[in-house]
C-alpha cells in the first residue's frame, strides 16, 4: 500500500503568518501534526509520503505514486481540499478525508471516497482491518474518546524541520469549560485527557535527538484544562530542560483563569514558556455571559493580561465583536480594551456559527442562519448568520476595528505597553534565524517601509534598548509580527464609517 498523506494549504490568516516566513526564511508557521500521529498509526508495510502543501507544490507525479491519498483538512482549508480531491479522482486515486472540516460535516462532501469522523485512535484501526479485507465503507464514525496514553509518537521523519518556523506537539485534548461559540467540545470532549508525564518527556528526547531547537507550540485546546496533571507534568519538564540546557521555548493555548494560579504561571515559565493565548473576547459582561464564557466574567480582564505579563508569558488574545447583547459603542470599547491591555497579537474577527456548537443549533432554531458554513478564517469579516445588529453597521465597525488596532502608530504604541508591563524571566535564546529576522527587520520595516511605520520601527527599537533590554528579543519579534498584520487587514477594504474613540479621537476604516 503506497498511501499519500496531503495536508492542504492555508489561506493568509491570522494563524498562517505568511508574512513574517520571509524574515526568518521558513515555508510555513507549523507541521501537520495530526497527518504525522495518523502516519504513525498505519501498518508498518505502507510505504507512506507527506505532502505539506504549505511548502511545497502538490504534483500529479505524487498523486500517481500512491494508491491512496489521504486528506486532513480544518474548515480554513476548505478551497484546498476540495481542489486536492477532485485532482485525486481526475487521476483514478480513492481519497480518504478527516479532521475538522469533514468531521462536523461529512454529509457536504459526497464526492469523498472514505470519511473518518472522530479522533483516528479509535477509528482508525477498523479501516485498516476493512482495507485489508476489501471491505472499505464510505463513513467511518465514533464519538468515543479514545485514551490518548495510547497515542504513538508522530513520525517526523516524514517531514523537514527546517521548512517550520515551529514544531508542534500535543498534551491533552477537550477542555472543561463549553463557550456557546466554540466547537472544542464537540470535538474532543469537556473532559481534559492527558497523555503521560513519561510519554510527554519520550516526545521531548525524540524531537531533541531528532536536531530540533527552538519554538515548540503546546497545541492543546486548553493546556491548563486538568490543573493538577498539568503541574506535574511542568515539574518534569522543568528538569528535562534544564537538563538538556534549555533547548525548547515553549508556547500554548490557554483559559483566562491561568492569571488566578500564581504556581501554575511560574511552573510554566520555568519549564520554557515564554506565551500563551487566551480566549478574552469582550469587555461586555453580557455578552459573556450569553456566550457561557463564565470563567471571563466578573474579572478584571486586563489587570488579568498583565498579570500573566509581569510573570513572565506574552499574551495573545482572541476577541470577538457580533455577539447579541453587544451594545453600539462596543468596537470603540474593544480598541480600548486591547490596546490598554498591551495585547500585540489581538485576533479579532466577527462571531460566526460553526456546526457543531451550541451557537449554531441556537441559531438554527431562531430561524437566523444564513448559510451553513463559516469560512474558518477567524479575521476576514464574514458572518453566517443575522445579528441583532444592524449587519453594515457591525461589518464597517468591525473593518475600523482591524484597520485602527494594526496602523502602524496604534499596533507599535500596544506593543510599548506590552514592554511596560512584561518582565521576561530569561533572555530569548539568540539564534541564526533571529540574527537574520533582525537584519532583515532593518531592512524591510526600518527602511524601506513606507509612511511614518518606519519611523515607529526606530521609535521602538530605541525605545527597547534603553528600557528593556531584557525583551529586546520580544520587540523586534512584534514588530515583524506587525508587518505581517498590516499586510492582512490595514485598508484592506476601507470603511466609511467614523467611530469616536473613549480618548475623543476618531476611528475610521483608514486609520
């Protein structure tokens, strides 16, 4: 069995960072790591093949190898994937489709040979067994979730590390909190379960053996979601870093209330993490709660962000503007929330309803929905469904948002208070491709970028080393950060509408 594994590409997102590749000369952000742990899971005969075409080009000459090609895909990459599957069929190769996309609905794609829905420990065996047989079936199912104890090690000799700017490895999956919004429980359960301290310190030898250093992204659904497996897990891997002389700069997804556990936030920090995003997503109360977003309500999210700044962990942080109780003064409410916060990577997009969540089900009983898909792209304006705002008005609010939040004067002033407030516990390890992303900073964002951003790239490098020369590291990092954010949402479709700021100033889509 020659089985070809196709990861397709991703769209210029807010996740992809296309933009910042070209700084440190990387093809893409990260692997696929699913598509890696579901290789490693297939008979030890099948000769297996990954296309990552997020760096390199899928060609016919690939499709032809295999007898078999296998699709991963999340919503985002729809368009991708359903190019790769006709280009399978056009070439007489049956494809086998799974993850995100496919799994929350199979019944959209009826052109696909073979769907597995649900997590592949479970599943994935009785298509092997089928295969060998000749008795493959169109649907494979299960909503059980498996023990991920049992999970084997991804095979990372199947790709070249030196396409990533970042490796990725997984400790739990579900998380115990179930926003309206979000489809994480569907998908993997409100119930954290975790793999082994043994079994993620056996992850860590293999990537250290395997010549790996630097950025390791913790791809959880919630890293803290079981707080009492987490932390010894932390104390492991503290030795182990320290050990190998810290070799790994780790960063995760995480909930809010990570600011109201002091030993936590310093358990991570010394077992490398260096950031962590969080799901903040409104300072309207109300709109929390609407949303089930207990653990943010009645907090001082801000106060919230710096505290998880001052120990030492960058935040990012998702925000959302579109929800029902969302008053009209909202997007002069989130400017104020985020640049106040020091946030510098501020994801915020539109509410959309993903199938699958409490949201969408509500939704369709209301009679609101507009169409059954969001795009998947968290920060390009669509939405699916009717909101209780007028819908122009929350589009051109929303545009002013983005355009006001990443000019250059506003993002380079968060990324100054962030510096205030952040206190690394360690300097950034310096490496060849930071030597090169700062020269190449020089370059592109001190001379020749255009208007008054280069004179804010100075501004702050200056600025950075004066004061905190700790983080200078963290600076010029935000600063590439900023060029790839600009690309993506600074007037890229201008808004008419002016909105007053709290300060008395005014936001306009040109900002």
């Amino acid at each position: 069995m020659k089985a070809l594994l196709v990861y397709p590409s991703i769209p210029a997102t807010f996740w992809s960072f296309k933009h910042i590749l070209k700084f440190i000369s990387k093809k893409a952000a990260h692997p696929p790591l699913g598509l890696l742990t579901l290789a490693a899971m297939m008979p030890e005969d099948w000769d297996l093949r990954v296309v990552d075409m997020n760096t390199e080009a899928l060609t016919d000459d690939h499709i032809r190898w295999s007898d078999m090609v296998f699709v991963s895909a999340m919503i985002v990459q729809k368009t991708s994937a359903m190019s790769v599957i006709d280009r399978c069929h056009a070439l007489d190769r049956k494809v086998v489709a799974g993850g995100p996309l496919f799994t929350n609905a199979a019944a959209e794609f009826p052109q696909v040979d073979h769907i597995v829905k649900g997590e592949a420990e479970t599943i994935f065996p009785q298509f092997v067994r089928d295969f060998a047989r000749g008795e493959l079936q169109p649907i494979y199912s299960t909503d059980e979730k498996p023990d991920i104890t049992c999970t084997p090690l991804p095979r990372w000799d199947l790709i070249n590390f030196k396409n990533y700017a970042s490796l990725s490895i997984q400790y739990s999956r579900g998380c115990p909190f179930n926003c309206e919004f979000c489809d994480v429980v569907n998908l993997n359960g409100r119930v954290p379960r975790v793999k082994s301290d043994e079994q993620m310190l056996r992850e860590f030898d293999v990537l250290y053996t395997m010549g790996w250093r630097g950025r390791l992204f913790m791809v959880d659904d919630n890293f803290i979601g079981n707080k009492v497996k987490v932390k010894s897990l932390l104390r492991r891997l503290i030795a182990w870093q320290e050990e190998h002389k810290l070799p790994f700069s780790l960063y995760t997804e995480a909930s809010v209330n990570l600011a109201d556990d002091e030993e936590l936030m310093d358990l991570m920090v010394a077992a490398g993490f260096d950031c962590v995003f969080l799901g903040l997503e409104t300072p309207e109360e109300e709109s929390l709660k609407e949303c089930g977003k207990h653990q943010n309500s009645g907090k001082d999210l801000v106060e919230a962000v710096k505290t998880i700044q001052r120990h030492g962990m960058e935040v990012m942080g998702g925000f959302i503007i579109g929800f029902d109780n969302d008053p009209p003064n909202i997007f002069e409410r989130q400017v104020k929330f985020i640049q106040n916060s020091g946030v510098v990577k501020a994801m915020i997009g539109i509410l959309n309803a993903v199938p699958g969540t409490r949201l969408y089900e509500r939704l369709k009983r209301e009679g609101r929905l507009m169409e059954d898909r969001t795009t998947g792209d968290n920060t390009d304006g669509s939405i699916n469904f009717i909101p209780k705002m007028d819908m122009e008005t929350l589009r051109e609010g929303y545009l002013a948002v983005l355009n006001h939040l990443y000019s250059p004067k506003h993002y380079y002033k968060r990324v100054r208070e962030f510096l205030k407030t952040y206190q690394p516990v360690r300097r950034r390890r310096i490496d060849k491709t930071d030597v090169m992303a700062f020269l190449r900073s020089l370059l592109y964002l001190g001379i020749l970028d255009k208007g008054k951003s280069k004179l804010y790239y100075w501004k702050l490098l200056i600025t950075a080393l004066l004061f905190h020369r700790q983080a200078i590291g963290e600076a010029i990092s935000s600063a590439i950060f900023g060029y790839h954010f600009r690309k993506l949402f600074v007037s890229k479709k201008n808004s008419s509408n002016n909105i007053k700021l709290p300060d008395g100033s005014v936001m306009s889509g040109g900002a």
